[in-house]
C-alpha cells in the first residue's frame, strides 16, 4: 500500500467493479493514487459484491475474471491506500445518482475527488453519467476527474477472448496473463498413470475459464489463510488442458497443469494458480495411448519454449 497522509479524513476515491483490473482500469487507478498523493489524502478503490449485473439483470452470471481477494490485491499494488467491498443489493440498485453521491460517496467515503473512467455509469437503471456526476460533485462538494478509456479494453471483451480460447490478446488487455485459481483435488490420476502428473484444480462457480484446449503457461502456489502451504509462492512452467478429455469419457470439465519435470509436488487441498500463456491445440481424440502420450511430449516440448 502506498503512503498516505493522514489528515482531513476525506479521500479520493474510484468505484468500478474492476473485475480483472484490466489496463484500462489499471489507468483509471492510477490516476486516483496519483492524485491521491498530490493531495496528501488516501486512496480508495470502491468495488461491488456480488457483480451488479447478478442484481439488476436476475439470472445473469458473469464470468469472473478474478476472484476478490485477487482483484484487492492488485488494487493495492497499484498503490491504492483502501479497498472497500459494498455489498450491492436490491437497495443499493434503487438508489438515484443523487442518492448515491450522498450516502455512499459523500456520507460513507468523504469523497474529496471522484476518478472514474469515460464510460463511467451508476445509480438506478444506470441514470448517471460523468456529467451527471460532475454536477453532484459541485453539489456535495467533492471534484470529478475522468480518464479516458482505453479503446478495446473491457472487462467484457476480456471474457470473450477467453471464450474464443485467445489467452494472449487477453494478456495483452490484462497486461498480465489471465490466471484461474482453486484448490488442488483428486483426479482421476490418468496424467500420472501416463507419466505427466497433474494438478487437478476445482475452481470457484463463474469463474472465467478459457475455451476448451491445451495451453502452455504456468502453475503457482499461491498462500491463502487456513490452507496449506506447501511451496510458497512457487511457480513452474506447466502444459495445461482444459476441458472435458476426449479420449476418456465420464470426466467432466477440468482444469489440469502439469508441472514440467516436477513428479514429486505434493500440491493436493493447497491453493493454486494457473496462468495462460499461449493456446498450443484444440481437445482431440486419440485413437491409442501411445498417440495420446506422444502428443503430450509434443505440448511439454512446446510449453518449455513458450515459458522459457
């Protein structure tokens, strides 16, 4: 976290979703550090749980990008000072811009300066605008900067690159590679009965999973309160599958890594991360064993180039 002056109480303060804390929010935040530090005041990144889209749009389940306790810490390498989770419900949904600006801007956050990007929208039935909120800001007196956006930089976009399977336009919109994080459960243990053990990760609902295929990139033992750490911090080059395996049926959906040469992790009930480097093929069928096991020779080879 970033240093901040402790004085007035009053902040300067983004609110975003900030699922994936893509580019064009890593400019929107910033920003507000920036500004933040000019001001002597603290920085503070305002998110919202469950999404909204779950609240206003009933049914709707977006794919998360990252987790919460991922997307906090980004944030806060980003220097920003606070991160405060507001609960969206039903009630927050009803509130009017000028409802907003008052109780949670003004009333919760002392809002000195307000940093939110051009597209920008909030209260009910997303009513306000940056315009909207420039003017509440002369009212409750707290100034508005916004940031442009950055054109082709959306959380959405982001989801659809995933779905399409094109995990490096999606680094490139990240500026990091997407990663997918869970706990390490017991597999069917057909990867070690061919030689390649891997890391069986059971991932949360609505995670954002990129498309069904094999991928080169890495496995990371990430440190989670209460749960085992085993390999702090580690991280390998790994050959990744995604998907249900053709060749075996019964077996659902999963995400497996294989740590290249590493046959002796002990990783299972430990928290993980698989990040995506590059998507080497498609799911397919073999015909025998021998071709299934000499395609993953292919993948490992392909993976130590990529990661190396």
């Amino acid at each position: 976290m970033g240093a901040a002056v402790q004085g007035s109480g009053r902040a300067v303060v983004t609110v975003g979703v900030y699922d994936g804390v893509h580019l064009g929010h890593q400019r929107v935040v910033e920003r507000t550090v920036a500004v933040a530090r000019e001001r002597g005041l603290r920085g503070v990144a305002v998110t919202f749980e469950p999404h909204p889209d779950e609240i206003v749009r009933p049914g709707a389940r977006p794919q998360r990008l990252t987790s919460m306790r991922r997307r906090i810490e980004l944030l806060t390498r980003l220097g920003i000072d606070e991160v405060r989770v507001v609960e969206f419900t039903p009630e927050l949904a009803r509130e009017t811009p000028d409802d907003f600006a008052q109780s949670v801007l003004t009333e919760r956050l002392r809002a000195a300066a307000v940093v939110v990007g051009d597209d920008f929208v909030f209260g009910r039935d997303a009513s306000g605008d940056v315009e909207i909120l420039r003017t509440l800001g002369e009212k409750y007196d707290f100034a508005v900067e916004v940031v442009p956006r950055l054109d082709d930089v959306s959380s959405t976009a982001v989801r659809e690159l995933l779905t399409a399977g094109d995990v490096e336009t999606a680094a490139a919109r990240l500026g990091r590679p997407h990663r997918v994080e869970g706990i390490v459960v017991r597999g069917y243990q057909r990867g070690r009965e061919l030689g390649f053990p891997t890391a069986n990760v059971e991932t949360p609902q609505h995670t954002a999973i990129p498309a069904d295929g094999v991928y080169a990139g890495w496995l990371q033992s990430v440190p989670v309160a209460n749960l085992p750490t085993l390999y702090e911090g580690q991280r390998w080059p790994a050959a990744i599958s995604v998907g249900t395996n053709p060749t075996f049926e019964g077996v659902p959906r999963t995400v497996e890594a294989y740590a290249l040469d590493r046959d002796d992790l002990d990783l299972y009930g430990t928290h993980v991360a698989v990040e995506f480097a590059a998507r080497l093929r498609g799911n397919t069928r073999f015909d025998s064993i021998d071709a299934l096991i000499a395609q993953i020779h292919d993948d490992v080879a392909a993976t130590r180039r990529l990661t190396s």
